[in-house]
C-alpha cells in the first residue's frame, strides 16, 4: 500500500483537521464513565473484530468490567466528540513495572470509524503518551481487521509479530497481530 495520499485524500483530511482546529472535533480525558452504556451499542456493530470469548456479553456485564477498567490505576481515557456527539472511547494501559509503555484500545461509534476522525485523534492521544513519557505504543489487533491494521499502519506503527491462536471468538481460535509504534515512527501529517 503506498503511502502517498491522493489530492482527495489530503483535501478530507484537511477538511477534518481544520474542524478538529475549529473545535467541532474535540478529545477529552477522561471519557465520561456514565456513557459507557454508549460504548456498548458502538462496539455491537463490529462485535467480531473488538471482541473475543471473554468479553462481557450482556450491557450490564460489559459497563461493569469497563467501568472497572476505566477506573483502575495505570489507566487513561478520552471521550472522541464531534460538537456535541460523543463517539468514541480511547484507553491506554500502563503498567507500574513498564511506565515506558502503553497498550490502546479503541472503540468508536460506526459514523466515527473509516474517516479521518480516527486518524486524527489516534495521532493527538499517541503524542500526547509520548510527551507523557511512553517510549512505545502497543496495540493488539485481530488478524482478520484489516481496517484497523491500515490505520495503524498509516500512522507509523510496525507489525512486530503474529500471537497464533492466542485468543478464542465464537469457539474458534484466532490470531493476533501485535504492532508496535514510537514517537520516530509516529507519522505526522
């Protein structure tokens, strides 16, 4: 896949990057927890590629395990709004023996995701980790989610190995590809 971004790639982005300058895109930490019930509903339309056997099934159970995520120590949330509609959630997890690193996850809202809103505020959370002291940026990713892989891919992150069979989705075993991403490495337009 090439790199180089077409001139109506650049004119969307920039259209996304000005609003984002204009403050109708805004990132906010944290994510506001009484909307977690929200996160749920955004996470069913691609329940396959963000959640394996293990994940809560029901709202309650998944808004419970979440807050309870959300909440503990060595995490940070954002809340990903377009003027007043929130869509989008972003968790880094750092841990007290590796301060240096974080693992993100995401979940946005389906109007959200494959436009230029993730990019965008992919890219400000990534920096500011890195002004925060992460030297490293992990993120796990299932195999078979090809659009997440290119988005991470696009911004910088290098594919740093295969976890084979490492987790189970509806009673199958399935692969993780588990990538890596530095501030050197952090695209920048």
């Amino acid at each position: 896949m090439s790199a180089e971004l077409t001139s109506r790639q650049r004119h969307r982005r920039n259209r996304w990057e000005r609003q984002l300058l204009n403050g109708s895109l805004n990132v906010r930490s944290p994510f506001p927890a009484p909307s977690l019930y929200m996160v749920y509903d955004w996470a069913r339309f691609a329940w396959k590629h963000v959640a394996d056997d293990t994940t809560p099934k029901t709202r309650e159970e998944f808004i419970h395990t979440y807050n309870d995520m959300v909440t503990a120590p060595g995490i940070k949330t954002w809340g990903v709004w377009r003027g007043e509609e929130l869509g989008g959630l972003v968790l880094a997890a750092r841990q007290m023996e590796r301060p240096w690193l974080a693992r993100v996850h995401c979940i946005f809202k389906q109007t959200f995701f494959a436009t230029p809103t993730t990019t965008i505020v992919c890219r400000q959370i990534f920096q500011e980790l890195f002004n925060d002291g992460v030297l490293k940026i992990e993120m796990w990713v299932f195999e078979d989610n090809n659009s997440i892989r290119g988005m991470i891919r696009y911004l910088g992150a290098r594919e740093e190995g295969m976890l084979t069979a490492q987790v189970m989705r509806d009673g199958e075993p399935v692969n993780i590809v588990v990538y890596g991403l530095s501030q050197e490495s952090l695209r920048q337009e």
